[in-house]
C-alpha cells in the first residue's frame, strides 16, 4: 500500500461568511459577524479529531499530519444567534483516495438546483479519476459506490434535508470501477405517488469511498434534482357545447400545481375561420412564474365581450408553457349568438275601425 503524506496547506476561500445551507450542494452567504466557521480533521485510524477555526478567506496548514488511513476534513459554520452548526462541505484525504463529483442535466435551464416535472427525462454524470487499476491496489482505490435515493414529499415544501433524503435503503445502487465519466440516462422520474402525476419530491445520488480497514465507507459527493407534479386547470363558467345570446358570462379557471417556470392563459378563436395559432389570449388571463416552487392558483375573467367579432362557434383553450412545450389543460366550445329575430304581422287599421 502507499504511504500517506503530510499534508502542507488547506485551502479555503470563501465570498462571504457561511450560512446555513438548504442541502449539502448549496450555500448561502450572510454579512459577517453572524456565522463562526472551521474547519474539523478527524483522523481515520485513530478517530482523533482537531477544530481548527478559519477566516472568509487564505490558506492555512493541517493542524495534524495525516496518518496512515487518511484524513476527513469538515467545513462547518456555526449561526451566532441560534448556536445551531451546519456541514457545509468534506474532503477525505489520502494517498489513493479516488476524487468524483456527480452533476444532473435537466431541460430546465434553471440557474439553481435542478428540476424536473414528474414526467420529464434527465442525465446524472458521475465523474470519477484516481482509480487505480493495480491488482494489488486495495479494493477501495480501485471502485466507488454510486446510490440512488428517493425523497418523496406530498405537501411540496423544500424541508426535506440531506440527511433525511439518504438515511434510508438506497432505491438503486452500484459499483464505478472506471475513470472518466459515466452518464445514466432517466426517462422519467422514479418518484411513485397514488396519481403518478402528481409525484413530487427530490432523487438524491450519492457517491462513496468504500472502507479498507484503515477508514470507514465515507461520502465522496452528492447532488440532487427536484422533481415537481404535472399542472391541472379547469374552465368553468361557460359550458361546453352552450350557446351564449347576450353578454358572455364570468369564466373561472382553476389552477393546480403550475410549473414553477411558466406561462399559462386562455385563448380564444373561431372555430370557422380561425385556427388555434390564429387565436387571441383573453386580457387578464396570463399568469407567468419564475419561481422556485409550482402555484396554484384561481383566476375570474370577464373582460372579453369585445373579441367576438361575429356570431358563430368559439373554443376558448386554457394552455400551459413550459421549458417543456405547450399544453392545453382544458377547453371549452360554444357558440355566441347576439342576431335578433322579429316576427311581426302587418295587418290593415281599417280591419279594427269600427
């Protein structure tokens, strides 16, 4: 086996002191004064464990040298007015430790984390170097093990930890036994729910250094995609297949679980001469999102007399887009019918003289 080295200097780099993190994958930054970080070297052979506290920013040498089996450095922060501690991030070092770091594509172009609708395919890449290949190297130099969780979450907060997110048996998990990079491709998301639908939750994939006997099985990275429910609505008001004589009546629109990234609305159009794309969006009917969580919403519409130009047949569709495409959630056809008939007899005014 290789022997250990001491290690000369840490780096730490931070834009601004360390707040509590939502995941161990995201940081968030506060002013300083309220957050106390350091940095935890915990000796995989002995357990012996030294605190060493940081500033925002510099290098700094190990406060013990790394022994044989390696050595697990912890980034922690402590919030000032609450003294509660939170991991921000680890590093296990030692001579033949193998490095990886795991990133999820999704078709949303979201800047935070990534995020799926139930339906929708992503891509996990593990990226993997410092394997070795030596028959003799020991079995943790030459694999790495790759788990899959599940974190189903029907209310759709973002509450769900880390911890909690991988605590349990791994729905799927597996050995990397090569360098480079390896893509796992996902159709569509494994989150089960009683409407399949409306599954909603996080999968999380985490990757581990095995133990060897000198260290304990240690977490080398994890990363995480959201997975959101498809978006319902509902036109009510205006009954399919109705024929309206006079003033159109209040539409009602209920909407359920809309794509946190999205624009949704009615159009309307003329059955007979226009087609769909021909359509005009029905003022005071658009709703657009840039958010981080899916909304439901309930929207009333009265304000649309003035696109009927002719009696006839209308459809008015109540659509839905996303960075997936467009879809229609619901729909409605009548017909408007605003000509006056009179029948009248025209009879002599000698007939009623008397």
């Amino acid at each position: 086996m290789k022997t250990f080295k001491k290690i000369a200097s840490i780096a730490l780099v931070l834009a601004a002191p360390l707040a509590p993190a939502q995941t161990t994958t995201t940081t968030t930054t506060t002013t300083a004064g309220n957050y106390y970080n350091f940095i935890r070297q915990q000796q995989q052979q002995t357990n012996v464990v030294w605190d060493m506290p940081v500033t925002e920013n510099g290098t700094s040498a190990a406060a013990l040298l790394t022994q044989e089996g390696g050595a697990l450095f912890q980034l922690w922060t402590i919030a000032s007015n609450t003294a509660k501690d939170y991991l921000l991030d680890q590093k296990l070092v030692g001579a033949y430790l193998p490095k990886g770091t795991i990133t999820i594509d999704t078709l949303d172009s979201y800047n935070g984390v990534p995020r799926i609708r139930v339906d929708q395919p992503f891509r996990v890449t593990f990226k993997i170097s410092n394997l070795e290949s030596s028959a003799n190297a020991p079995a943790a130099a030459k694999r790495v093990l790759a788990e899959h969780h599940l974190a189903p979450n029907p209310d759709g907060s973002l509450n769900i930890t880390a911890a909690q997110a991988i605590s349990g048996t791994p729905f799927s998990s597996g050995y990397i036994e090569k360098n480079g990079n390896t893509h796992v491709n996902y159709a569509a998301s494994s989150i089960q729910a009683a409407n399949p639908l409306k599954s909603r939750g996080e999968e999380h994939f985490v990757l581990h250094i095995l133990g060897d006997g000198l260290f304990s099985q240690t977490q080398l990275a994890t990363a995480f995609v959201q997975v959101w429910p498809m978006a319902s609505g509902a036109i009510s008001g205006v009954e399919d297949g109705s024929t309206v004589r006079g003033k159109p009546p209040t539409i009602t629109v209920k909407l359920d679980d809309l794509y946190p990234r999205s624009d949704t609305y009615l159009r309307i159009h003329n059955v007979e001469t226009e087609s769909d794309s021909d359509g005009t969006v029905i003022p005071g009917s658009r709703l657009v999102l840039d958010q981080e969580l899916p909304q439901s919403r309930i929207l009333e519409v009265d304000d649309y007399a003035d696109l009927f130009e002719a009696d006839g047949p209308y459809r008015i569709d109540l659509l839905h887009t996303t960075p997936y495409g467009t879809e229609r959630l619901d729909s409605t056809t009548f017909t408007i019918s605003r000509s006056m008939r009179v029948n009248a007899m025209q009879v002599d005014s000698e007939t009623y003289m008397p």
